[in-house]
C-alpha cells in the first residue's frame, strides 16, 4: 500500500472526513484490520484565509510547497490538497514537486463523464466559481459548466467560510442553496458539483433531483485507487 500525503486544516472539519473516507474505502477493499497509510499536514486556517483575502496565492504557494516538501521528506508518495480552492495552485504546486498531485477536478471530471453528464452547475467559493483552474480540467473531458450569478456566488462564498468552514450547519442556508441548486437546473444543468469540501455537510444527492457530484468522495476514492495501485 502507498502511503498518502494529506494536506489539511483548509478547514478542520472536511479533513476529517477525508480521513474517515479514505480509511473506509481501503478497508472496504481489503477488509479486517486494514487502514490508510496517510500523514496528515494540518494548517491553521486563518494564515490561509488571510493569504486568499489579500489575493497573495504565492504565499500560500509557498506555505504549500513546504507542506508537500515535509510530507515527501515523512514518506508520502502521493498528494493530496484537501481542499477544493487549494486546487488554484494545484498544477504549480505539482511542477515543483517529486511527487504525484491527485488533482480534485481530474478525478470528478472522469466521474461525470462516466456519467455522461454534459453541462454541470458548479458550487463553491467565488475562487472556484469564477477562476477556470477547476473548469478548465471540465472542459479538457467535454463538459460545459454553468455558475450562480453574482449574488448567489457570493452567498455561497460567504457560508463557506463563515459557516460551513466551523462546522455550523443553518437550515435557511440550506434552502438558499437548494434554491440555487434549482436554478441552475432550469437553466439545463444536468449535475451538480459539490465543488467545495464543506458543502456535502449541507446537501446530499437525496435533496436534488439531477446527480450530485460530492468532490470530497470523489477525491477521496481517487486516492484510495491510487493507494492501492
């Protein structure tokens, strides 16, 4: 089994559930008392938040790289950025390491195609949202994707970090999102991406009508493939 390097605490509360995913899903292929073997690099997500306010992704390019050097130097042969808006630098990052990057968007590309979805709406920070590091690794398979307008994308932006991100989970945001969720269906989204790793702790695929696609399992997955190979 290869060992994992996790790059975490962008939040707390979805790297944990990588964590239990991850181990689940190598135990659910090999059984008994088998587990990852994973090292977890934790941030303090305020030094992150307070990079990304600034707009200065190169050090938070920098805190990274130190990150995956320490992982790389611990044993990891693989990484992964627990975090969907970490995924801007993602392909930097990976030039500037010896080891493997397993990219978020290239693996819920592949799964959306399996799919046969062909225009997706995407949620997550206005990072996400509006920056083409995510789209762009859609568009590569053949999928079109549509966002929220403005005032729905700052929302979701804002509940992420100043909900979603300490683990509070509010009713009347969850209607907000379904609402968006459903607009952008109207307007021929044939799936949704989850393109946050929080926002699965607000919405499950039995709330919407189209497939939801949750990139935290779906990294998640694409590790353990990876852990196993």
């Amino acid at each position: 089994m290869k060992t994992l390097g996790l790059i975490g605490g962008i939040s707390w509360v979805s790297t944990a559930d990588y964590y239990k995913l991850i181990n689940e899903g190598i135990n659910e292929k090999l059984g008994g008392l088998n587990f990852a073997q994973c090292i977890i690099y934790s941030f303090n997500y305020a030094d992150i938040k307070r990079n990304n306010d600034a707009n200065d992704w190169d050090a938070t390019f920098l805190l990274l790289s130190k990150a995956c050097l320490r992982l790389e130097n611990s044993g990891a042969e693989a990484i992964l950025l627990c975090a969907n808006t970490m995924h801007l630098i993602a392909d930097r990052i990976g030039e500037g390491i010896n080891l493997p990057l397993i990219h978020i968007a290239s693996a819920t590309a592949t799964v959306i195609r399996k799919q046969q979805c062909r225009k997706v709406g995407l949620l997550g920070t206005k990072f996400t949202m509006e920056r083409d590091f995510f789209t762009s690794k859609l568009a590569a398979q053949g999928i079109d994707t549509i966002i929220p307008p403005p005032g729905d994308r700052q929302f979701i932006h804002d509940t992420i970090f100043e909900e979603l991100g300490k683990g509070i989970i509010n009713p009347q945001t969850r209607l907000r999102y379904l609402a968006v969720i459903g607009s952008l269906v109207r307007e021929g989204a044939e799936g949704i991406i989850l393109g946050c790793t929080e926002i699965p702790l607000l919405i499950r695929q039995e709330d919407v009508e189209v497939p939801v696609f949750d990139t935290t399992r779906i990294h998640a997955a694409a590790a353990v493939d990876f852990a196993l190979q």
